[in-house]
C-alpha cells in the first residue's frame, strides 16, 4: 500500500493498524521532524498539563484531543518538536 515505507502524512498515519493520534503526531514530529505536526499527548502529559492549569476543564474534558489542541494554541509551532520530547521523552 506504501510501498514498504511508513506514510509521512497523518491521515494515512492513523488508517494503519495500530496507528493512533498520539502515535502519528509522535512519528511525524521525531521521526520526520515535521515542525507542524501536533504535539504528542499521552497519559503522563494529559496529567502534567491538566494539574498544572497548562489547559482548562474542557479541555480535560475532551481528553487527550482536547488536551492537545489547547497545548497547540500555547506552545509556538517551531517549538512543538522540542516540547514533545520534553514532555514525553
């Protein structure tokens, strides 16, 4: 379907078994390097920026999503790769 290669695109990212949001942001960012993909939002970050008022309740309220399009609002686009591997690594 890709030839052997993984998709650089989100969407085709996410179609592939297995593949979730966190997933496809997390390849797209470290992997590929791409400044513009979203920042990676697993368990502990959902819980760091919700306790430390990063994100408001409805942003918690929508979950990881949620948490990560507020985030996305905050953190500059060119920084979005660097506070992945802040906040997840």
């Amino acid at each position: 379907r890709h030839g052997g290669r993984v998709p650089r695109e989100y969407d085709a990212l996410v179609q592939l078994p297995g593949v979730g949001p966190k997933i496809a942001h997390l390849m797209r960012s470290v992997a590929f390097g791409e400044a513009e993909a979203g920042i990676v939002v697993d368990t502990h970050v959902f819980r760091v920026a919700t306790r430390l008022g990063w994100v408001d309740g409805a942003a918690a309220r929508a979950g990881p999503e949620g948490v990560r399009v507020q985030l996305e609002r905050w953190v500059p686009r060119e920084e979005r790769v660097g506070f992945t591997l802040a906040v997840v690594g």
